[in-house]
C-alpha cells in the first residue's frame, strides 16, 4: 500500500484512502518568496522490507506567520505498519497508524504548532514510520519563519494604489484575480437576486444582491489568513464559503449589475467583508430608511466608510457583510475600531470609475400590514381601516399597497376599498362609493396607489343568511420619497 498526502496548516479537511492525493491550498497572507530548504533522510536497514517515507514544502520560507503547508508520501512494502508521526522542532503533534486516524476529520493543531509559525527562525519538521518489525524510516525538512508582513504604521491601507508594497503586494496577489462580474454563472445569479428590481442600477438591487448570498451561500468560519478566496463561481457552486468567499462573491455580483465594490480585510478581527459604492456627498437618509423598513432593524445604526476624493468631496461605501451582520450597514463591532484595514479592489477595473446606485425610486418596506383569517356570521360584515399619516412623514410621498381577499369556505362574498364617508354609510346601512371591489367572488386582489395622508377602508361582506364564511385577508404597502 502506497499513500501521497499534503496537508496545509490548520486543515480540517478529511483525507480519503486513494492512492494518490495532493491538496494545494496556499495561504492568503503569505509571501511567494521561496527558498532552498534543508532535507536530510534515514532509513533503517533490516532484513525485512522497511517502510518508505516523503516529506516536502511547498515553500522553505516566508514572512511570520509562515503556514508550512506540506505534502507527505509514505509507503509499506509488508502491510505492517504500526505507527506514524509528525514532529515539529522535535515535538509530536500528529500520530496515527494510517492516513485517516494520522490527520482525523476533527483534527487541531496544537498551540506549540501554531508558536513555531510565530517565531521568526529555522523550523523542522519530520515524519517517522515504524513496523512491526521495529523497522523505521524518516524524512526531515526545515523552513525558515522570516522577519513580520512589514506593515509600517496602523491606519487604512488602499492596496490598489500600493501596488508594490508590502503587506498590499500579498493581499493584492491573493485577491486581484478573484473578482470576476464577467462569469456566466456570477451574472446568472445577479440577474436572479435582482429580478424583483429589473431596470437602472438601483439601491433596491444592492439589497437584493445581499439577501441572495445571505440565503443562498452557507456560512463557513475559516481563519482570514488560512488561504486566498474561491472564484465566485466556485462559492456560488458549492453554496458555501468563508467572510472571504462572500465578500468576492458579492463585489463581483454588484460589479455584474453596474456598480462598484471592494472587500475590506480587518486582521485584527480575523475578518473580511464586502462594500459597495454609493455615490459622492448623498443623502444617507435614503438607503437608512430602506435598511430600516426592508429589514426591520428595530432602530439599529447602520456603518459607512467615508473618504475624500480627490475633488475634495466625500465617497460613501456602505458595509455589505453577510457574515458578520444580519442586514446591510452591520459588522463585527471590533472590525469597525481595528488598527489596520487593508482594501482591495478588483485590479481590472479603473479606481476612479465608480458607479453610484439610482436613488429615485427606492422601496421602503414591503410592509406586511394585514395578514389575517377572520370567520364572518351569516348576513355580517367586517372592516379593516389602514392610517396613511406616514405619507408626507420622512420625505414618504406615496404607497403602492396590494390588498388580497379570498373565501375559504364555499360561500362568495363582497369585498370594497373606500374612504372615511364610505364606511360611515356602511355602517349606517347606506348606499355607499368605493374606490374598488368586487361582489359574490371567491376570491379578488387589489394593487393601487395612495398619496394622500388619509386612511381608509376595507369592507367584508357575507350576504348568505345561513351560513358563516371564513376570510383569508393580506395587505402589502410599499412606499416610495420620490
């Protein structure tokens, strides 16, 4: 039996028994510096057929924290096998007696490990095998953990207009060609999140773009610096991915529709979220309000970023991060108080060509004000009154309000919409105008515009003397400033 593994650091992936297997995950906050490493081999001889052992890095060298990802290859001529080891610096920090209880499913490093990451200077590492028979063979490699990511004070590091400095060299090499609005399947999916929304690029559709990857795209949590994100595509086909992942995925989706986006990576935080433009000096009210009414915020803040541009205006980029919040605007507090933040933006496209989301036209709600089943009585009635005293209120001028009855018995009923005068005759037994209704239906649906901050009726009927009806109402209102 023969067996080939690599194995990154802090890997819990579950190695399967094939002959031949090599993972190449490289870390995301690495150098690509490499350097000629040190290897030495000893078997022992014996008169039987001794077990035969691998080991190498993917790279000798780099800059503290090093991640040594290594691959190992052992073989067993006898099928006797007993034992196997890893050792780091001499310490033992994996044992098994074959592939799979050598590196479990559930399997962590231990702190020692992670401390020789840590600190800067030569590191060995070596796999031991041993037989039935006392046999032994091993295989040693040492790495060396260079001097710290240079990063020379703490603030706000623009990587893309810091091409060639450090820390932004690494950043940029792991995440430049990750943003990719040009892929089938990313523009798919952007066109799927935004059919609600057809049309100019809008706020309505950045939200629509953060509720799709927030339902659709399950929450994996993998340190920041473990490795570079997936493709888009890749996250939108395996349906899960880490702070990382989401935030390509999602500055690729806004980029596919028409505006501009950037990720944001906090190491402080162990984090990394998406942001996206939304234009120059703007009234940041509009998208607030939207926030607000779209997902019910119970009156949390919501979180930009601001700079001045170089008209000495101020760009907004909003935090879009499915990971780390429940609505657009949220993140993990500490990420909003971290010493450095690095941006990354996709490096095919110009810095200075932003796209900015339409304001006209932006959905506040849907609201769900009626969502009720009520048994109407022989020959009774039932009314619903909805206040429009928000129209006129924050900058609200009209609703838009879809109102759908239906009978859940066999028997039809009357059903209008009318106003204060309408139902005082109602009630009074009068002849009375309506706006819109239907009479003996089973069914009917209403969507119409109201601007005036007035409220008004919805009049259920049951004309049948014997028999009760039950009524299934449900009212819809979105509302709009302009």
């Amino acid at each position: 039996m023969q067996e080939r593994r690599s194995h990154p650091a802090y890997s819990l992936l579950c190695l399967s028994l094939s002959l031949l297997v090599i993972f190449s995950l490289s870390g995301c906050c690495g150098y690509t510096e490499a350097a000629k490493g040190k290897t030495n081999q000893t078997v022992t001889p014996s008169g039987n057929h001794p077990p035969v052992v691998d080991l190498s890095l993917e790279k000798y060298s780099g800059p503290v924290p090093f991640y040594p990802r290594f691959t190992y290859e052992y073989s067993d001529p006898d099928g006797n096998l007993v034992a196997l080891e890893m050792k780091i610096d001499g310490k033992v920090f994996a044992r098994g007696h074959d592939a799979d209880s050598f590196f479990p499913k559930n399997y962590t490093y231990p702190d020692f490990y992670r401390e020789a990451e840590n600190t800067m200077g030569n590191h060995t590492l070596e796999i031991i095998a041993t037989d039935s028979n006392g046999s032994t063979a091993s295989k040693t490699v040492t790495f060396t953990v260079l001097t710290g990511l240079p990063i020379s004070k703490p603030g706000w590091y623009t990587c893309n207009s810091r091409p060639n400095n450090p820390p932004c060299d690494t950043m940029l090499e792991g995440y430049c060609d990750k943003f990719d609005e040009r892929d089938l399947a990313v523009r798919q999916a952007a066109a799927a999140a935004i059919s609600k929304h057809p049309g100019t690029f809008s706020i309505n559709q950045l939200l629509d773009i953060y509720d799709y990857v927030h339902s659709n795209v399950f929450y994996q949590n993998v340190p920041l610096d473990m490795w570079p994100p997936y493709y888009p595509n890749q996250t939108l086909a395996t349906k899960s991915g880490d702070c990382k992942n989401q935030a390509v995925l999602i500055a690729s989706m806004v980029e596919a529709i028409g505006g501009s986006a950037r990720v944001l990576l906090v190491p402080d935080c162990e984090h990394a979220f998406a942001e996206v433009y939304l234009g120059t000096d703007i009234d940041t009210s509009i998208i607030s309000g939207a926030i607000g009414s779209h997902y019910n915020t119970n009156g949390k803040g919501v979180n930009y970023h601001t700079n001045r541009n170089a008209d000495n205006k101020t760009d907004y980029w909003f935090i879009f991060d499915t990971a780390g919040g429940s609505f657009p605007g949220q993140t993990i507090p500490e990420c909003l108080k971290a010493n450095y933040t690095f941006e990354v933006r996709d490096c095919n496209r110009p810095l200075d060509a932003l796209q900015a989301p339409e304001s006209q036209g932006t959905e506040y709600g849907p609201f769900r004000q009626i969502d009720e089943t009520k048994v109407i009585y022989p020959d009774w009635g039932w009314n619903y009154w909805q206040d429009m005293d928000n129209i006129g209120r924050s900058g609200i001028k009209w609703c838009h309000l879809n109102l759908t009855v239906k009978s859940l018995s066999p028997t039809p009923l009357d059903w209008h919409i009318t106003d204060e005068e309408g139902y005082q005759n109602s009630q009074a037994h009068r002849s009375y105008s309506y706006y819109y209704g239907e009479e003996q239906v089973m069914q009917g649906s209403k969507g119409f515009d109201w601007s005036k901050p007035e409220r008004f009726y919805i009049i259920l009927n049951n004309r049948n003397q014997q028999s009760s009806i039950t009524v299934k109402t449900e009212l819809v209102e979105t509302c709009y400033k302009s």
